[in-house]
C-alpha cells in the first residue's frame, strides 16, 4: 500500500468528514480511498476502464441483422 502525505484546504478538510461521517469510514484515508473509487466510477471516461473494452469487443463481434427496407426493420421492432 501507497503512503501519502497531502495538504488540504480548510474546505477540502470539511469535506472530507462530511463524507468520512456521512459513510461511516474510521478514518480520513478510508473517505479519501471511497472519493478516489467514486471519481473512478463516474467521472474518468469509460473506454481507460478494461471492463468497457471488454464490453465493446463483445459488441463488435456480434453478427449483425440485414434488412431490406426501413419498413422491413419497423415491422421487425414492432413485431419485438
């Protein structure tokens, strides 16, 4: 494990035991290691995230159906 000292501000700090008291986490490094997940999570775009590459391969190697007409594919989602 990864040791760090860092600096916060006093906002940054307040923050950080609203979310260490809001979660129930025993100390500041466990809201820290939780904030890091949820940017993780939401924020970094899904294709740096392996799980999204291996979604998209799936996806890519599926076979995929022809139609004939715009109509053809309309009776076909209605018919779904």
């Amino acid at each position: 494990m990864t040791q760090a000292i860092i600096e916060l501000g006093d906002n940054e700090d307040r923050v950080l035991n609203i979310v260490k008291g809001k979660y129930g986490f025993r100390n500041k490094s466990d809201a820290v290691n939780f904030v890091i997940t949820k940017f993780e999570e939401e924020i970094l775009e899904p294709e740096l995230r392996p799980e999204y590459a291996e979604k998209l391969a799936k996806i890519i190697n599926q076979k995929g159906t022809r139609f004939k007409s715009v109509e053809a594919l309309r009776k076909s989602i209605k018919n779904a």
